[in-house]
C-alpha cells in the first residue's frame, strides 16, 4: 500500500505557515523556515526587537503605509542561525510571503539560493535580483 505523502516543499510550506501564527504583528503573519538536505536549520515569524514590546500590546510604528516595527520573519530566521551558529549557505528558505527587497538583500548575501514563497508580496525587484543573482525564486501556490 502506497502512502499519499505531501512533498517535501509542501511540508515545509506548511510548517512556515504554522511558524506564522507566532506573528505578534497583526497587519501582517509571515513565517519563514530554512532548510538544507531536508533538515530544518532555522525558523523566523514577524516580531518586534527582543525584549520589547509588541505592535499587538502598544500599537503600530507606521512608515509609508507599513509598520516597521516588527523584524521581518526571513531576518529573524537568519538572526536566528547566526546566534545558535547555524551555517546557512546553500540552504533554502520557505515564506509564506515574497520577501520585501530589504528581506531579499540578507537572503542573498546569506548564502541562501532558494526562496520558495506563497503570496507575491508587495515588491516586484526581488525578480529581476534573484536572476541576476542566480537565486531560484519559486513560487508554491496554495
């Protein structure tokens, strides 16, 4: 009997989803996870600065329509492997939205050379970039 299993970007598609509900800014839930040889090295979500206080208790920091009061979640996943010493190069990177052109810059000079994401998101420059980058930038519908 063959099991029907969900693919390996699906499964980590999923788990980026769930990271999302740790999201303490509600205008926007984002979760990211970076992975190489199918082991997860890293998960981030849309938060404020460590140790204070987040959009959800004191409000919005808004900038041009945005709040900029949260670290994005590909930024904290990246924060994250730097501060438990986790290499990232040649890993993969699963969001659950595109990466702002900031988020994309710090994917690119990572190491990371896949983006595997959900909804496009706001900024159409991490296309043109990523090519010239060489990053696969790959786009998981629904």
């Amino acid at each position: 009997m063959v099991i029907d299993r969900t693919s390996w970007d699906n499964y980590f598609m999923q788990i980026a989803q769930d990271v999302s509900t740790r999201s303490t800014c509600d205008r926007k839930f984002v979760g990211a996870v970076i992975v190489r040889d199918k082991m997860i090295l890293s998960t981030g979500y849309n938060g404020s600065i460590r140790g204070l206080p987040h959009c959800d208790e004191v409000g919005h920091e808004m900038d041009n329509g945005h709040c900029v009061r949260t670290v994005h979640a590909e930024a904290n996943a990246i924060v994250q492997a730097a501060r438990n010493g986790v290499g990232i190069e040649g890993a993969d990177i699963y969001v659950t939205a595109s990466p702002c052109y900031n988020c994309f810059k710090l994917i690119a000079n990572s190491g990371i050379q896949r983006i595997f994401y959900g909804e496009l998101y706001r900024d159409e420059r991490i296309k043109t970039h990523a090519k010239e980058a060489q990053i696969e930038l790959i786009h998981l519908a629904g």
